[in-house]
C-alpha cells in the first residue's frame, strides 16, 4: 500500500524523470491510439499467422513488421474512425441535452 502511495505522489508532482520521459512526444501520441490498437490487434495477429508466418522470416523481423503495421492501422483507425466518431458523439450530445431547469424565484416580502 505505501509503494502505490509512494508511485500516486511521484506521477502527481510529475517532477520525476519518468515523468518527463513519459511527456515524450511519440509516447502521448501512443497514448492516443492505444485504444485504437485494442481493438486491431487481435484481427491483425489472425491475418498476419495466415499470411506472414508462412514465408518464415526471421523472428525479429516479423515482430518489428506485426508492430510497424499494428501502429499503422491503429492510427488510421483513431484519425479516421474513433476522432470523427468522439466529434460526432460530442455533437449529438449537444443536441441531446434537456434544457436547463427553469429557476424559480421567491419574492422576499413572501417569506414569513
């Protein structure tokens, strides 16, 4: 318990040096395909042991190819699919939402 305590106050100050490493550029935009790569990565490793794997490369370059192609796809899938998707969502939420509550107001001189 006192180590997470420990990791919580040190990504909270984010003075550390993981914390700037973590700042990096690629890492954030990594960040942001993350949940693109989720959803992708399951369906490329099917298609890849179907077409890859048999010509039989060498291991290195087949883990560096899965990880090129998996970044890839995963970035078409967020700037084409999940950014449009999140502004559509935004929109319609704008147009979904009841108007406010209409304040009522109490005159003063009613108050006993």
């Amino acid at each position: 318990m006192l180590s997470v305590a420990v990791v919580v106050g040190v990504f909270a100050v984010g003075k550390g040096a993981l914390s700037r490493v973590l700042e990096l550029g690629l890492l954030v935009w990594l960040g942001h395909i993350s949940f693109a790569m989720y959803l992708v990565h399951q369906p490329l490793i099917g298609h890849w042991v179907r077409v890859v794997e048999p010509v039989q490369t060498s291991v290195w370059l087949e883990v560096l190819g899965f990880a090129i192609a998996l970044i890839l796809l995963s970035a078409a899938v967020f700037y084409w699919i999940e950014r449009p998707g999140m502004t559509l969502a935004r929109q319609l939420s704008r147009h979904l939402r009841p108007p406010p509550a209409e304040t009522i107001t109490v005159p003063t001189d009613a108050v006993a």
